[in-house]
C-alpha cells in the first residue's frame, strides 16, 4: 500500500469517527482530495483506491492536471474536478471549459462569466459561494450578511447551479473554537435555505480541511477538502 492510499484510508476512518460521535451517518460527508501542489501520479494513487473528488487551487495548474489525467485514466473512471482557489475575471473561462465545480465565487460578476463561458455541451457548472465567515481581512469570501443576496442572483443563472456554501475560517485553537467558528456557516447556510428565493435548496456546506475537519463534521459539514493528511506536506506557502 503507498503513502498516499493508507493516508486516504486513514482520512476516511477520521470522517467515519467524527460523523459517529456527531450522530450522522458517515455517507453524510464527502471527502475532497485537494491536489494542489502535487501530481498527476499522486492523483492516480487516491484515484486507485476509489476516490473521485478532487480541488484545486490555481486554475492552470488544475487545468494541467484535469488534462493529463483525462488522456491517462480510462473512460469509465470519471473523476469530479473542484475549483476552489480565486477565481480573476480573466480565468473564467478555462475554470468554465474544464471544471465540474467552482466553489470560490464571491461576486456576482465572477459568477455571470462563468454561467456565459459554460460550454453548451457539459452540464451546468455546480457552485459554492465563498463565504469570509470569520471576516478575516486578508481574506476573500462574501461578507456573510451579503451571502443571501449572491445565493439568490446565482442561483437564477441559466448555466450555473447553486449547491452551497464555503468557508476557510482561521485556524482556532481548541475543537469548542473551531465548532464554534464552523456553526456560524452552518447556520448562515440554513438561514440562505429556509429564506426561500432559491430554484433548489443548497445541499453542500464545505467546511473543514485537515487540521480541523473533526470540528467541521460535528458543525454539520456535508463535505471536507483534505490535503496535507491525503498528499502530505506541500513545498512553500499554501
Ligand atoms: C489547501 C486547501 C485545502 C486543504 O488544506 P489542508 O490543510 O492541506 O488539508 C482546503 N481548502 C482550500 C481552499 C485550500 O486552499
């Protein structure tokens, strides 16, 4: 067994455990493997233990790597590509041409160009609003307070369709923090629902990555983004 598929199989029992103690079922949270920063080959070693759901963070480099693993991998191994770094206005239409999910958009403007670019023969582009949940100031997202308004313009977009929320709070220092942190998107998420004005009911809360997806799960995650405890440590910043 590689590093990589006994750390898949060792994320997995995380998610097993923290769904458990939280009274969910354990099916009730996707894993994303984020692959930033690492290889086709590493993709490939999560791809032969069954994982579909993969992010990336730099749109060429996700390109590349979406490419390169569609030219490899045999046509029935179809494998779920997320977008979850920013989004600049001149990259919309590759993120439109290549990605099956885009879960950074937090303008409105982002998400017109992605719905325009859609090619006419994939299905609609599936979306997260970024939101700055912990309003961080460097940090990209919605304001919370302006999250609803963007849920209900995305949503009557004819080639995009709104599945739900996003957030990378800060790293909090103990696991009452961090769910703390994390309900706050819960709850927003819920509010967004119950307000109406949506086509369909948001169905992905994605929150959560290595250090903190135990918290994120308790919270009501419906979806972890997992890099360094899949990969392992990435070289440089991010
Ligand atoms: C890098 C990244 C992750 C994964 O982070 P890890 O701590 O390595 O699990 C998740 N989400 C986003 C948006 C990221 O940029």
């Amino acid at each position: 067994m590689t590093f990589i598929v006994r750390n898949l199989q060792l994320v997995r029992d995380r998610i097993t455990t923290a769904c458990v103690s939280a009274g969910r079922q354990p099916d009730s949270v996707r894993l994303m493997a984020v692959s930033k920063k690492f290889g086709a080959d590493a993709v490939l070693q999560a791809v032969s233990d069954g994982q579909r759901v993969f992010g990336e963070n730099y749109v060429a480099e996700g390109v590349e790597k979406i490419t390169a693993l569609n030219a490899m991998l045999p046509a029935d191994i179809a494998l779920e590509w997320h977008c979850i770094g920013p989004v600049q206005s001149n990259k919309t239409r590759l993120v439109a041409e290549h990605f099956d999910w885009v879960q950074s958009v937090d303008r409105l403007k982002i998400a017109e160009r992605l719905s325009e670019q859609r090619p006419a023969d994939l299905p609609p582009l599936q979306v997260c609003i970024q939101v700055n949940i912990d309003a961080g100031a460097t940090k990209s997202g919605v304001a919370p307070e302006d999250a609803q308004a963007l849920a209900q313009a995305i949503s009557n977009l004819p080639r995009l369709q709104l599945r739900g929320l996003m957030a990378i709070p800060e790293p909090a220092p103990d696991f009452v923090a961090a769910c703390a942190i994390h309900t706050r998107a819960r709850t927003l998420f819920d509010q967004i629902n119950s307000a109406g004005g949506l086509l369909v009911a948001m169905d992905t809360l994605s929150i959560g990555m290595t250090a903190d997806m135990e918290a994120a799960i308790q919270s009501g995650s419906t979806m972890v983004r997992v890099g360094t405890a899949i990969f392992g440590e990435r070289a440089g910043r991010n």
